[in-house]
C-alpha cells in the first residue's frame, strides 16, 4: 500500500490552514491508514513524505515509534529521500 502524504493529495484547498493544521491531518491520514493495515494485516505500507524540511518526516518517525511496527527509508531508486518503508 502507497499513501502519499502531501497535502495537497489529503485536503482539496489549504487556504486558511496553518502549517501545524496540515501537518495535523497528514499524521492523521498516517495513523488512520496504519490501524487500517494493523486491521486488515496488510503488511507493508510506503509513506511519501517528501524531503522539504524534514518536519513530516521525523513526525511521522516518532508517531511510528508509538506502534509496533518497523520503519526503513523506502527504495531510493525509486522514491529519492523522500518516503519511509512501513512493516506492520
């Protein structure tokens, strides 16, 4: 399972949203689709962050951390630094 987690693809406009807002629902969306996997046992999800900051990124680790899952930098040929490779 692919998740991409810009926002772009989670919410039809950020107008009016603040940076903490929409790093809210893309930790939102993660956490939801990694209960769904836990659920229906699929065993691997490929979270697209993107490189930017590295704000989402180290979020998406530390929430990650909080379930029992392991978590890989994704394939670099195919996504660059830009995607964390989830095992449920």
């Amino acid at each position: 399972m692919e998740v991409d987690l810009h926002i772009q693809h989670l919410v039809k406009s950020t107008a009016g949203m603040q940076n903490f807002d929409m790093l809210t629902v893309q930790l939102d969306t993660a956490k939801m689709k990694i209960e769904f996997a836990q659920r229906k046992r699929i065993p691997r999800i490929i979270f697209i962050h993107g490189v930017g900051e590295g704000v989402l990124k180290s979020e998406l680790q530390f929430l990650l951390n909080r379930y029992n899952v392991k978590f890989y930098d994704a394939s670099y040929q195919k996504y660059g630094l830009g995607a964390t490779e989830v095992y449920v």
